[in-house]
C-alpha cells in the first residue's frame, strides 16, 4: 500500500501538479514538495507527492552498484 | 519508466547476487519490514539470488494486514448508518471482517466507493452534500499527509458531510515495540522506503543504538533491495550495526517538514490496536480536538459502542506478520484460504506475505 511510483511533473498550477508516466497522467498535491519544479521526477502515492527523486544520488546509487559487481570481477 | 528501469538491470542483479554470496556470513535472517518489500522480492524472484544461508522473512509493514478486526468491524458497522458512502482504496475491499466485508456489502446495496486517494472522497463529499461520506483512513507514514490534506481541504471547504474513521499507525513506535520483543529472532532489518520519505532514515538511529540491530533502508526495485540486503550483511559481517540508506535518491535524513507540520497541525499521537502485535502505545494516531467534526469515530459514537465484539478467526495472519510463521507453514494455506477464499488479510492484500507465497511460491 505504501507504493508510490516515479512520475514527471509536466505542468504546475498552485499546489497541483500534474505529472505523467509511460503516457498516463495523474494529479498530484505538491504541498509537502514546495520546491518541486517543473520537470522534475516525484514519487507519487495516493494523489501527493511524498518525495523529490535526486537524479544525483540516484546516478551515485548506480555507479555504487556498477563499483560493487566490479569489485568481484 | 525513468528511475525504475536502471534500477532493474539483469547484469547488475546477477553480479551483486555474486557478490552477496560472497559477503555471505553464517546464517542470518533480514526481515523486510515493508509489505511491498514482501511483494517485490516476490515479484523478482529475489530469494533465489539470496545466499542460501540469508532468509528473507516477511514483517508487519502491510497497512491493511495490521488493521484490527475491531476496527475494520467498526468501519464495517458504518455501513448500516443510512445515508453513508463508505469510502476506502481499493486493497480493504475483500478482507474479511467479522461478520461482513465491504464487498459483501457492496453486494447487498450499501454504498461502498473505491478511491485513489482521499482527495477524491472529499471531493465526492463536495459533490454529493445530501449523502454522508466516510473515509477509512488506512496506511503509515506515506499515506498519513494525504490524509491529513483531505481534511484540511474539508475543513477549509465547509464540508459537513465528510468525515475519517481513523486506523493510521506509525512505523518507528512499531518497530521500538517488535524488536523489543523477545520472540523476534533477526539478524537485520530492511526497512520501507516511502515510510522513509516522510520520517527521514535518522527515525531509525535507536534501533542500531538500542538494539545493536543492523538496518539498511531500501527502495522497491530489484537492485535497491539487493543493495540494501548488502548493506546489512556488511554491517552483520564487521559487527557495527547502523542505519545505511540506500534509497538516498528519494529519502533523507531527516524527516520532511512539510509533512511534520500538516501532521502535527491534524493528528496527535494515540495508541493502536495491530493485528498480531496488540495494542502498541503512541503507535497511532488520532484527529485533534480541533477537526473533531471530521472524526468518524466522534461522529459515529453512538453506532459504534453497538459493535459486538470481534469473532475469533483461525487464521495466522498475527504470527505471520511478526515473523514468526511462513505463510507455507500455516495449516490453512492453500486448503481453505486462497485468494478467492481468504480467510485473513495476509491472503488479501496485494503486499500480504500470504498472497506473495501463494502467488509466487513461498
Ligand atoms: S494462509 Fe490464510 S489463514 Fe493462514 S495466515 Fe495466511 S491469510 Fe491467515
């Protein structure tokens, strides 16, 4: 129940976004987000955007993983 | 779909596989904390890439399976006050209660709306203000904020007809409460990302500190929970259990302002009654004084002190959840409980362990 899925805001209008997946759509308050911006990911649950995904650490993440399996090579 | 498909990457799964045989200590048991852990590693396959020695075992971190008999039998109850739409996600529908279930009324002509999210059951109150609409309030941390909104929202909006019978429960006050338990037997604990969004990774220090358990908090891709599976065995092998984050993408340290403020500004902490784990102290919440118009348990006193006391069931589902039963190894699975037949919650929701077992094979 506490799946929330990575989706792009493609519009802004207050505290609304929208944001788009694979061509679905869906509204999502950005009330706890207030620096959200327009084209960044956020993880979606239940109509809110809980959290700003960091494409960052999420690149760091993936060359963490890359490091890991070639430390075992 | 960006940032879930790298984190899905067939190589990469095979080679940190690897690498975790590697990493492998004597035997050790992670509990994943999180229901859609539990559905996810089913989903994947993921025990099989797990060194033999590792079991993974499912925890009580399944918002629908947690929820009390007596207060899905008080939200059920709510069914027969004339005029009510009951409104609720989509995963309480089929669980059974003690004596109906919201399908099974639904099915005699009450009212019972499937929603998104809670915004969408205060807006059908706007829409509708000749009907009374209740919403069950169910899910943790990630799902709180959003209820909390919908209240506000209501409130702001003059809403008299909208109302939340209120069954939310925190993590942390859970987790203090099972791994003080003498019963639970682990080695570490994988605990549920978006949980993790709202209360911040440092919610968890005193769970290494106290309880010199090991914890990695992890997201809900394949590679994030081997990730995370790593992070534990590392800490199990050098013996310096800590809280590892490997969801940094989406979670911080501390928790999201935002979030505490709205919280804070409409709940207040209250105990709770759990499925399996009784009644935890603090674990829960309930709405403050100042929305008490939106209290479906104030606005419902009266129906509610009618509610007989729950039938006992003979299913498991309270020894599932504390890791202390498998799925498999209830005298019931597979023989009178199926997902078409579920006897317990376990069996119904997507993310319950029994579900995943029979789905995917325990
Ligand atoms: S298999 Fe069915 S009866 Fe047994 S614990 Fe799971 S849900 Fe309950």
């Amino acid at each position: 129940m506490c799946l929330a899925i990575p989706m792009k805001i493609i519009a802004i209008d207050g505290t609304i976004a929208t944001t788009e997946v694979d061509g679905v759509t869906r509204q999502a308050r950005l009330d706890l987000l207030p620096e959200a911006n327009l084209g960044d990911y956020v993880l979606v649950h239940a109509g809110l955007a809980i959290s700003r995904i960091d494409e960052a650490d999420a690149a760091e993440t993936l060359d963490l993983l890359r490091k890991l399996a070639d430390e075992i090579q | 779909m960006k940032f879930s498909e790298e984190f899905r990457d067939k190589e990469l799964i095979q080679e940190l596989a690897r690498r975790l045989q590697a990493l492998a200590p004597g035997p050790a048991t992670l509990m994943e904390v999180c229901g859609t852990h539990t559905m996810a590693v089913a989903r994947f396959g993921l025990k099989m890439l797990l060194p033999p020695s590792v079991r993974l075992i499912s925890g009580p971190g399944c918002p629908v399976c947690v929820t009390a008999q007596k207060d899905l039998d008080g939200f059920l109850a709510l069914g027969e006050v004339p005029n009510v739409v009951l409104t609720t996600f989509g995963d309480m529908i089929r669980v059974p209660g003690s004596r109906t279930s919201l399908d099974r009324l639904r099915a005699t002509g009450v009212p019972v709306q499937i929603v998104y999210s809670p915004f969408d059951a205060v807006e059908l109150a706007r829409q509708t203000p000749e009907r009374e609409f209740v919403f069950f309030g169910v899910g943790f941390e990630t799902t709180m904020p959003a209820t909390a909104l919908a209240i506000q929202t209501a409130a702001s909006a003059g809403l008299t007809n909208f109302s939340v019978f209120c069954v939310h429960k925190t993590m942390p006050a859970a987790l203090r409460a099972l791994v003080g338990s003498p019963e639970l037997r682990v080695s570490g604990l994988l605990l549920p990302g978006h949980v993790s969004t709202i209360v911040g990774a440092a919610s968890y220090d005193f769970i290494p500190r106290e309880f010199h358990l090991p914890c990695a908090v992890a997201g809900f891709e394949p590679l994030d929970i081997l990730l995370g599976v790593e992070a534990l065995l590392r800490q199990i092998k050098s013996g310096s259990p800590q809280v590892a984050n490997t969801y940094r993408r989406a979670v911080a340290a501390p928790a999201n302002p935002r979030a505490q403020e709205i919280l804070a500004e409409v709940f207040e902490a209250a105990d709770a009654e759990w499925r399996g784990l009784g009644a935890i102290p603090g674990s829960g919440v309930r709405l403050r004084s100042r929305y008490a118009a939106f209290d479906a348990r104030q606005k419902f006193a009266a129906v509610l002190s009618q509610v007989p006391p729950p039938v006992a069931n003979p299913c498991r589902c309270g020894d599932v959840l504390r890791g202390l039963l498998s799925p498999a190894d209830c005298p019931l699975f597979r023989k009178t409980c199926s997902p078409s037949q579920p006897l317990g919650p376990c069996m119904v929701s997507s993310e319950g362990a029994c579900a995943a077992a029979y789905r995917y094979g325990g």
